[in-house]
C-alpha cells in the first residue's frame, strides 16, 4: 500500500505541480496587488481623502471615456484603494470583457483607464490586471473555473498523501522537522522538501480548499444548499423605504441603514437579468482586517429596499463561506496574512525543485545500486 502511495503522490506532484507553482507565483504577486500597481502607476497614488463628489458627477466622468459600454459598478475609494473604480462591460448579460476608469474622489477627475480582466498586456499600466487574468483564466479560457477546481482538488489530495507519507514515529519525530547540518546535497534536498512541506501545509492547505470555492462558488453553494442572492432576507416594501432611484438620494438613504462604522463599498447597477442596485458596505466588526459585507438590494424602479443580507444574520455557512475570499488572499489577518500568502506562494516553486532533484537522484544512484532510505518519506 506504501509503494502505491508514494507513486500516486509522485504522479499527483508531476501533473499538479508545474500549475501550483504557476498559480503560487502569480497569486504571491496579487498579494499586494495595490500596492505594487501603485508603485508601477504613480499617477494612481494619490493622497486618501475623505471629500468625496456626487456619484452621479463621478460616474458621468467615467462614461465619457467608455460611452458605448455598459456602466457595470463602481468601488468606492478607501484606505487601502485611494481612488473610485469604475467597472464597464460589453453588456449587461456579458461580463466576459471588464475595462476600469479610475477616478479621483475629491475632484472626479479621471486619472486612468485600462482594460482590466482579461488582458494580456504586459506593460506597467497593465501589469497588475495580466497577472490576475493569468491567475484566474491560465490560458484555459471559459473552462478555467473548472479546471482551477480540478487543480485544488488534487493539490490537497497531494497534501494529504504528502503527510500521510511524512508521519513519523515519535522518536523520529524531531529529526522530521530539522533539516540536518553537513549533510550531502541530496539529503539536505530531502530534509528541505520534507521540513518546508510540512511548515507550510496550514497555509497550502487554506491556500488550495478556498481557491477550490472562488473556482467553483455556484456548485459549492448549491450542494451545500445555499445561494447568496436568494437567500437574503425579503424586507418588506413601504412607504417610508422607498425613496426614489437618484443615485445620490438612494445612496443617502442606505447609509440611514447602518452605522457609522461601516463604509461604502460598491454600487452595482441594474442589468437586463437583475432589475435592481445592488450597494454593498463594510462592516469592520468581522472577518478581520478584510470586514464583512452588507448587502442591500434596491428595486430600480421605485428605489424600495428589497431585500438585505449582512454576517450577524447569516446561516453558520454562509458565514463560512464568507471567509473564503478573505482567507486566499489574507487580507483577513491584516499585511501578515497577506505576508504568509506572498511567501507561501514560492512554496510550490521550492518543492518542486527540490521533489524532482530527490527524484532525479534516486534514479541515478538505483542503475548503480540500492539506495539507503531516509526515513519513512521515501
């Protein structure tokens, strides 16, 4: 049974591993992805402040640089974004195209355009959204979703063999986790693949069952028997809750709904398939440093609040689920999470190379004879 594990392992490690280390990479570099487009675009780091133009006055500027596409949503400026971003598609049903209008919240000024996801252009203006179009679409195209969910799934089936292969006895326990002094190249290769593969198997593993949810969200929702646009909670329609559908007026009034703490995320506008705004806050209280959603939707004709979903009154999954977006990318513990996620995404890399060179060994020293085992790993 042994021996078969260690094949499986090795032909899961051949067929997943080059798209780990792929998906490792770029999601290192998305990481901080504000950051480093900041850095790339100067002109996007702009100073954060509070004074804010009408939306109507901001979007208006945005349309004018995209005038045949359709107004899609904004994302209101904050801490960690200083600037509006305005999101266009080819039409209300089609989103397979998005282009961004970057707009500065006190003057409404538009200080940047781009087509945003998918691009493949490689230029400073673009780098941060062609990284982000290779983590999410990997040149698969339409079934990228798909094969991403495939992909998690194996790397955490590799994970699970990986330590079911590394657990020692208890006496050798110590000597599975340090890397020996002195040793030749391929023992250190070995105790260095063992010893970083299991440091880091929390954070892999995290990494891999999220990735698994944002690839596949819809059919995870459904056999866990949750839809989150269903599921919110009806609010029922009066008078003194329907305000109208002037974009200002009706935001005005959401903010009436929550406290002062919380701070507007995004408007989604109607389509064609969804007759109503959606506006999104968020609540600092939980989820950590990334904060939870509230979620309100407003009829588009009349400006009636419909329907509301927020983390206190949520079921215990979808509270779970919430978590999924925040725990991938770390921003739920703050710059450390996202620290953990950027150095856990050189993790693949390491195992790889150090995986085949063990390999590689092996196969060199077995035409000349045995080769001494290092511990049950292998």
């Amino acid at each position: 049974m042994r021996s078969g594990l260690v094949k499986a392992h090795r032909y899961l490690a051949l067929t997943v591993g080059i798209f780990f280390v792929f998906l490792g990479l770029t999601g290192s570099i998305l990481a901080f992805y504000p950051e480093l487009d900041r850095a790339l675009n100067p002109k996007l780091d702009i100073p954060h402040s509070e004074k804010r133009q009408s939306l109507e006055t901001v979007l208006g500027n945005a349309k004018k640089v995209f005038p045949d596409k359709f107004l899609h949503s904004i994302f209101w400026a904050s801490e960690d974004q200083p600037f509006h971003q305005v999101w266009f598609t080819p039409s209300g049903d089609d989103q397979s195209l998005m282009w961004e209008v970057m707009v500065h919240p006190s003057t409404a000024e538009v200080i940047g355009h781009r087509q945003a996801v998918p691009t493949y252009d490689f230029t400073r203006t673009n780098f941060v959204n062609t990284i982000y179009t290779l983590h999410l679409l990997m040149f698969v195209g339409p079934l990228s979703f798909i094969f991403l969910g495939v992909c998690g799934f194996l790397v955490v089936l590799t994970l699970a063999i990986g330590v079911w292969l590394w657990w020692p006895t208890p006496k050798s326990l110590l000597l599975s986790l340090t890397i020996k002094r002195g040793a030749s190249s391929f023992r250190r290769a070995f105790d260095l693949h063992r010893v970083l593969g299991i440091y880091s198997l929390i954070f892999l593993f995290i990494v891999s069952v999220t990735g698994i949810y944002l690839a596949l969200p819809v059919q995870i929702e459904s056999l866990l028997g949750v839809n989150n646009e269903t599921s919110m909670a009806s609010v029922e329609v009066s008078p003194t809750n329907v305000e109208g559908h002037d974009l200002d007026t009706l935001l005005s009034h959401a903010s009436t709904l929550v406290n002062a703490q919380h701070k507007l995320k995004s408007v989604w506008m109607p389509s064609e398939t969804s007759s109503y705004w959606r506006v999104t806050f968020r609540d600092p209280v939980h989820i950590g440093y990334a904060g939870s959603d509230v979620i309100f939707l407003f009829d588009a004709q009349t400006g009636a609040l419909l329907k509301s979903s927020n983390y206190e009154t949520d079921s215990g999954i979808k509270q779970a689920l919430r978590w999924q977006h925040p725990l991938h990318s770390g921003r739920a513990f703050g710059f450390w999470g996202r620290a953990a996620v950027f150095v856990s995404g050189f993790v693949p890399l390491v195992l790889l190379i150090t995986g085949f060179f063990i390999w590689r060994r092996k196969r060199i020293v077995l035409k000349k004879g045995p080769i001494k085992r290092l511990g049950r790993a292998h």
